[in-house]
C-alpha cells in the first residue's frame, strides 16, 4: 500500500510538470531573486522583480511572486541562477531530495523503531507535502536540516550550536515562534545566543555581497505583506495551519481567537520543553506547534514534520501506543494527500496534528508540577 501511494504521487507529479508550462513553478521566485542579487533594490520592488522574472523564464508572465523572502535567499541562489531555468531547477530538485534522504536515514539509525528500513524510506517518499514540495520547486527541507543539525546538537547537550541551527530557520521566519517560547520558559540562553549568533552571520553576508539595501528593502515591504498574508495563499485547500480553522469563523472573531489559539500552543510549547520527557519529543513537540501556529503555510511547508513524526513513534514505542500512533500517521497522510476542505470545509489534516500534539502534552509527566509553577531550570547545559 505504501508503495502504491509513493508511485501514484510521483505520477501525478510527473503529470502536472507534464502539464504546467514551468515545472517547479515555485522555483522561478528564488530563482530569480539570484540573478539580482547585486540589484537588490529590484528584488523587492514588485515591478521591477516581476520585469526580470519574465526576461530570465518568459513563460512565467502570467505568474506573479510577492517579494517576501529575506535576501539571504538571494545569495544562496546566486551560483544557480547562472545555470539555464530548466537545469538550475533541476539540480536544485535533486539537492533537495539527495539531502531529504540523507536527513531522513540519518534519524531513523539514531533511532530504535520497529519498522523496517524500507518501509520507512517508501513512507517518506510518499510524504505528500515532500511530494508537494517537490512538484512545486520549494525548499522546506532547508528548514528540515536545520531541525536535523538542532536535534543532534540538543541531543549532545550542545545548545549554543542548537541554537545555531535553529538560527537557519530565518530563510522563513514563522516557523521561529516556538523556539522564542522555548528560550523564555527554559531559560535556554546559550541556545538564544546561537540562534543570534547564526542570524548575524547570514546578515553579515548579505551585507558584503549586497549591501544595505537588501534590508531596507525588505523592511519596506513589510507592511503590505502584513496587511495581505491571505494574498499568499493562492488556495485555501492547501492551507494546514490553525488559521485554517480560524477561517471558518466571523470575521471580527477570526483574529482574536487565532492569537488566543497560538498563545495556547506556544504556553505548551514552554510547558512541554520544561519537562522530563526526551529531547526528540520536546523538539518535536515545538516543530509540530510551528507548524500549526504560522500565519502563513502551505502543504509543501508540513514537510517539516517528517522528523518529528519519526522522532514521535520512537516515544509512542516506548509508550505501548505504536497502534494509536500509527494509525494518527496515516490518517495524516490520508488528510494531506487530497484537498479535503473543498469538500468539508474544514481542514482535517490540521485536526490530525491537534490530536498528536494532545497525546504528546498528556504524556508529560510533570504537567501538574509545572502548572503550579515549580522554578524552571534549563534541561541542556552544554
């Protein structure tokens, strides 16, 4: 069955490419954002991005790509960008599924499941935001190995180079949330520093290859994106986050009750870190709320849960709750793979994350305790 489900999702994927007039459509953004990246003040400047777009890939005029990725984006890209659309797209796919395996194998020799080495390769190629991700020309699994780097780390009780790795989240910012939460409830202040320490350094670098205008820019910006994140959604279908539930509401409740929710999340989040439970559930615990609190998130994005789902069955063995567990995971993949709020409404897939992060936050064993307020103590001294 898993099989069968990985190779009817790369059909598809085959097909829509097939189709598409640009395969990895997405890619055209960050694309083009290399080949200005000494013309900083075109990149975010709506017209003047959208004129070089279509000079580097005409076929793209019809599509438009809001300036919203930071400029270290840019820099990253530069080298690519060089390269033919068709051929920097393409290598750019297989860097990203080349190191999504390697993420992948890596976790799963660390951990003691009970699932066989094959098995858990075919479900992780047929992880539908990987799939998603894929199709689309993103770079998810950018924000994948950072949490990869965080955990080794954290696991070595080394949390200033934690920190650090978690500081490569800045390529999208919103998934950063959890992580300010775990700094000020665990008091985790060398993994702060990291975190700084890294998001200085990827700014020292924009500063010497593009110059202050890279920021400027950037920061100009701000308020229209602000002002029009559901613009960003090209589709609500494919939307995985609290705010598509938020959505379903009035609008004049649609935004006191999302912040209420993500302040909920993210007081667990604190509450969670604070406890006795391993460092993989924690963090997994903190990947997962990341996901379900961005303002901003699309199925390619939910790829970020490829480790925390590995990290979770590790702790659902050791808990007798393999059954469960598995069976939340494939509703999960179910609820991902097709666009199940066109027809219901509401997005199941995030429901689904609800109830795996539930099961984790009854797990911890020291929820009484920390509610009533015991003093914190840092768990990572390294």
């Amino acid at each position: 069955m898993v099989f069968a489900l990985a190779l009817s999702l790369w059909a598809m994927t085959v097909m829509v490419w097939a189709r598409a007039p640009i395969p990895c459509g997405d890619f055209v953004c960050p694309y083009t954002m290399g080949s200005l990246v000494h013309h900083p003040e075109r990149i975010y400047n709506a017209d003047a991005f959208h004129a070089a777009q279509i000079a580097l890939v005409p076929a793209s005029a019809s599509l438009f790509y809001p300036p919203v990725y930071p400029p270290q984006l840019a820099v990253m890209m530069a080298p690519l960008s060089r390269l033919p659309f068709g051929m920097a797209a393409t290598v750019w796919s297989l860097i990203m599924v080349g190191l999504y395996a390697l993420i992948i194998w890596g976790t799963y020799r660390s951990l003691d499941l009970r699932v066989d080495a094959v098995i858990v390769a075919l479900l992780a190629a047929a992880f539908p935001p990987f799939v998603a991700m894929v199709q689309y020309g993103q770079n998810t699994v950018l924000l994948v190995g950072a949490c990869f780097l965080a955990w080794r780390a954290l696991e070595a009780e080394r949390s200033l180079l934690a920190g650090a790795a978690l500081g490569l989240l800045a390529i999208k910012p919103q998934f950063g949330l959890p992580f300010a939460a775990i700094v000020l409830a665990g008091r985790e202040w060398r993994m702060f520093v990291g975190g700084a320490c890294s998001i200085a350094a990827q700014a020292t670098i924009v500063l010497l290859v593009m110059g202050p205008r890279a920021f400027t820019g950037l920061i100009a910006t701000l308020p229209d994106t602000l002002a029009n994140v559901d613009a960003l959604e090209w589709t609500a279908e494919r939307v995985h986050s609290l705010r598509s539930l938020t959505r379903l509401l009035p609008d004049a409740l649609q935004m006191p009750v999302w912040i209420a929710a993500v302040g909920i999340l993210l007081i667990t989040v604190g509450l969670v870190w604070r406890s006795s439970v391993p460092v993989r559930v924690r963090l997994g615990f903190a990947v997962l709320a990341g996901v379900l609190v961005s303002p901003h998130l699309i199925t390619y994005d939910v790829t970020l849960l490829a480790l925390p789902l590995l990290w979770l069955a590790d702790w659902a063995k050791g808990r007798g709750t393999e059954r469960e567990y598995g069976t939340a995971v494939g509703w999960l993949f179910v609820t991902l793979a097709l666009p199940w709020s066109a027809l219901v409404h509401v997005q199941p897939s995030v429901l689904v994350m609800l109830w795996i992060a539930h099961q984790v936050w009854r797990s911890v064993p020291s929820n009484k305790e920390l509610s009533e307020h015991v003093p914190a103590q840092s768990t990572l001294t390294g």
